[in-house]
C-alpha cells in the first residue's frame, strides 16, 4: 500500500511572523498529540516566511479522509492561519509512493 504525501506551500505576511509561529505551535501540537497525523510544518532554507505543512499519511483511504476528518479546534487553527497567508495563495501538492 504506497504511501501519501500532502503538502500545502504558502508565505505569510511578514507583519504576522510571530503570531504565526506561535499558531504553528499550537496546530502542531493538536494535530499530532490529539488527532495522531503524521504532520509537520517547515520553513524554507534561505526564504524567509514561506513555509510547508506537509501530512503524511499511510495510505490513499488515509488521505482521501483528511478533509472529512477535521474536528473543530483543527477548523478554527486552520482559519486563523488561512488569514495570514500572503495574498491568500496557498499551492497544494499530493505525492503518491511508487512500488
């Protein structure tokens, strides 16, 4: 069964770097401690501000699931940091495992 890899690539308005970062700590933190996903967030070496979330997942059911899997406090992390996205563009990229 391959793997999955979802990413979402994005930069932040500079203005909001701090409050940004302390969001990521909290979403880190409830998606991996209470939701259990494989999830991280990365910054880009040498670009500043633009960032990776990245969930790995187990497999396609696993995947196709993210979106219908979403409790509450995850929808309202995800919108606060939706709102700190420079001009809202966000480039989303899924990788499937090859066997």
């Amino acid at each position: 069964m391959p793997k999955v890899i979802l990413q979402i690539s994005y930069d932040i308005d500079p203005k909001r770097r701090e409050e940004y970062l302390s969001l990521t700590q909290e979403l880190n933190r409830h998606l991996r401690e209470v939701r259990k996903k494989n999830y991280s967030i990365f910054e880009l070496k040498g670009k500043k501000n633009s960032f990776v979330e990245q969930f790995l997942c187990a497999s396609m059911e696993e995947y196709e699931a993210l979106e219908d899997d979403i409790d509450e406090t995850t929808d309202n992390l995800v919108n606060r940091l939706e709102s700190m996205i420079k001009d809202g563009k966000a480039k989303y990229t899924t990788l499937v495992e090859t066997e």
